[in-house]
C-alpha cells in the first residue's frame, strides 16, 4: 500500500548510526564478505533502511546493493522476477496478498526456522515483542480460504497501517459537530457539514478511497463492512458480497461518499491524502498513519487542527483492516543466512526506532510503539499514539480468507461498490452481480488446489 516519503539529509543520517543490535557474543560477521541485494518500494521505511546500510555493512561486513521503485513498478519488476526463479534479489518488501500469491508459486521463503536458530538470531531480539496481529497476518498454512495466521511465516513486519477516523477539529467545534462514534453518525455529520465553509474555503463532508480496486475493500470501506459484521465468504463456500450485511454497509458507504469530491470514484490513497491534507475536507477513513503528511507543516494546510478516532462503529461493534509492510526473503536466494541477519538487524528494536523520526510509523513491536522515538515524534498530535495502539491490539485485522486470487475476487467487489455510487445502482444489484463472479473465481481456486 502506498506511503508519502520523508527524507532527511546524509547528515542528520549519519549521526543516527546504530551501535549494533544484537546481544554480546552474537556472531554478526559470521557473513563477512557475502553481498546481498534489496528490493525496496518507495516508502519512508526504505529512506530509513537505506540510509543505515553503511552502519549494517560495517557491522556486518555484508555488503548490500538495492534498487527503489515506485510501488506499482517494484511490484511489476519483482513478481516478473520471482516467476522465472530469478535469486538475484535477496530481499524485498511485501504484504499479507503478495506473500500468499508468492507462497503459491513457493517464491517466498519461511522465515520461522531462522527466527528459532540461536546462531542466527540475536537472544535479545525478542520476537514476542511484535504485536500479534502484525506477525500473524504473515502467517498463512497454504489452504485456499482458510489458514490465516498459522503455518509458515512469510514475512517480518516492519510497518503497519490500520484505518482510523481523522476530523477537522476545528471545524467540529465551529459548527457544534461531535466526534461520530457509529457509522450512522458520521453520515449524518458528513451531511451536514458537506459545503461547510471555513476560512473562505467550502469543505467536503467527507473523503476516502473510491476507486475499483481490492485497496479500497480492506481500507476505510473495510471498515464500515467490519461494523455490519460483513464477511467475504458464506458457510456454504459461496460469496457472501451479497449478503444483507453487505448491502446495509454498502448503503452507508454510498451515502459517506455522495458527501465527497465529485470525482472521489477515482481516488485512491494518494488523491484521498492530498485532499484532506489540502484541508478540502471535514473527515477522511483511511490509513491512520496519513498523520505523518497531515501533521508535516511543509505538505499540510491542517497542522494541528486534525483529530484521531477509532473508526466508527455498527451493528457488529467496530472494526479495522491492516496492512503491513514487511520484509520477506526470495526462496530462490542464495545468500539466505546473510538475508536474514539483515531483516533482523532491520526489525530490531534499535534500528527500528530509529526509523520512526523518517515517518515510518506505525511500528510493529510494542516496546518502539511505546518507546521515545515514536512518542516524541507525535508529541503533538492529540491522541494518535493511543488511538492507533488501540486499534491495532483490538480491532485491526486481515478480515478476508486468503486466498492465491484475493486481488481478483477483491477488485471485483470494490468494482460493485463503485458502480453503486457512481452509476447511481442499487448497492443489490450491484453486489448481487458481484458474487456471482467472485463465486467462479473461488470455483477456479478450489479447482486448480485439488490438481
């Protein structure tokens, strides 16, 4: 998923050089003279990482070579590169729906026996100290639909990002608005507040992902399916897109959305970003670290004026997709054990807060969510550091089955929602349509795992 990027100077980039990440008596250059290769998509995580390599080299005496790209091409090149047994990158970044695409074509390498070798993994770099639902999202057994969260472990997590409620405080107070708790509220504050006007500038009343593709399922859509207790597949095996909890939810989100831009059915991430960021809006569902941007005086017109909320609840309580951004090792390497010493080194706690002041938030290990880098970093962002926490130990979760063709059937999905809003369609008929072809997808899928 994509992240806007801060870069510091070399300089400010040297002085923050570790010292070594591992226990005394840990053997870190028992891979001297190995060298490494790194896939990195553009992200604030990659400024980070790369602007330590030296320090990791020195420690380590592995030399590294990397390549960034902008997410859409790094995904491109890299699944052109697993597909024809290319070992050539060591390591790259990835997420719950690309481990399991990659687990398909056994391209992705477990990285549990490594994490259980005592030569390989420092005695203090202390695996318990991720947040659960970090590590388990990239665990998956294999089987098509089921499997979630056990079985091999794909990939480490580095960076999460859970979907929460940010709000123009300001223009809340202004109009005697509160801070919606339930999904009917924030339609009901989203309509009122739609053309608000603040500061000579007439406001949406409300902005989000609206485009046609599975981001938009899991992410602040996701979120109010979640609180009507929506789920992606029926006891029978069927699609469940369809089902009344689908179509309820469905309902609200068309409503959240006719308070938008007018051309919010081509906004993904970055276009939802930026507009609330520009303050053209009064409540965005997406992404909670977008705080990153909304609180960074040189990208955002709403410095201090922005406030942090769960997102809103239903019927089935409340409810939070993830995603992660993790690092993950090619199969087809050959330079595994130096592979791993550096996602170790990159995912402890030391290098890892260090990564924070660059804007790669939210940490995945609770002593660093916790710790000075992070806390210090947000000082002045209101209840953020709490709300984010509490999302993620509660709420925050992949709630798709998995699947080699989650992409498929989630495209399909967010295609119906779309078509409800933009094309003025009965979210009914829309979503009806829908399951009918996730179904043939899921047929396939069943199909080709009996083979």
């Amino acid at each position: 998923m994509g992240r806007s990027r801060r870069i510091l100077g070399a300089g400010v980039a040297l002085g923050m050089l570790a010292t070594g990440a591992g226990a005394e008596g840990f053997n870190w250059r028992q891979k001297e003279g190995t060298t490494i290769n790194i896939g990195f998509s553009a992200h604030s995580m990659s400024d980070a990482l790369i602007s330590m390599l030296p320090d990791f080299e020195k420690q380590t005496g592995i030399k590294v070579n990397y390549e960034v790209a902008p997410e859409n091409d790094f995904r491109v090149k890299l699944n052109a590169q697993l597909a024809a047994g290319d070992g050539s990158v060591d390591i790259f970044m990835t997420g719950p729906s690309t481990n399991w695409e990659y687990s398909a074509g056994k391209w992705i390498e477990d990285l549990q026996p490594y994490v259980d070798n005592p030569k390989l993994t420092a005695p203090d770099w202390d695996f318990a100290d991720f947040f659960t639902n970090a590590v388990n999202v990239n665990r998956w057994t294999g089987e098509e639909f089921g499997g979630l969260g056990k079985g091999p472990l794909y990939a480490i997590p580095m960076n999460e990002e859970g979907y929460s409620l940010a709000y123009r405080k300001d223009v809340l107070a202004k109009a005697g608005v509160k801070v919606p708790e339930t999904v009917d509220d924030l339609v009901a504050a989203a309509t009122k507040l739609n053309g608000f006007e603040m500061d000579g500038k007439k406001l949406s009343g409300f902005v989000a992902r609206g485009q046609e593709f599975w981001p938009t399922l899991i992410t602040g859509y996701g979120s109010v399916l979640a609180a009507y207790g929506a789920k992606d597949i029926n006891a029978d095996g069927t699609s469940a897109a369809d089902s009344p909890a689908s179509i309820e939810a469905t309902t609200k989100w068309v409503a959240l959305l006719k308070n938008g831009p007018s051309d919010i059915a081509s906004y993904g991430w970055e276009q939802a970003q930026a507009d609330f960021a520009a303050g053209n809006a009064v409540f965005l569902l997406d992404a909670d670290h977008m705080a990153e941007v909304f609180e960074n005086p040189q990208k955002s017109q709403v410095v201090g004026k922005v406030g942090y909320a769960l997102a809103p609840s239903g019927p089935a309580g409340r409810g939070s997709g993830i995603w992660l951004w993790s690092l993950g090792m090619n199969a087809f390497s050959k330079n595994k054990e130096a592979a791993w010493l550096f996602i170790e080194w990159a995912s402890s706690k030391e290098i890892m807060g260090k990564t924070v002041p660059f804007g790669n938030i939210n940490p995945t290990r609770k002593s660093v969510a916790n710790g000075s880098e992070m806390t210090k970093f947000v000082a002045n962002w209101g209840d953020y550091n709490k709300v984010w926490t509490e999302n993620l130990d509660k709420y925050a979760s992949w709630r798709w089955n998995p699947s080699t063709s989650f992409s498929e059937a989630g495209n399909r999905w967010a295609l119906a929602a779309q078509e409800a809003f933009a094309l003025g369609k009965d979210p009914a008929e829309t979503l009806k349509a829908a399951a009918t072809d996730i179904d043939a997808v899921m047929e396939r899928v069943r199909a080709n795992a009996k083979k």
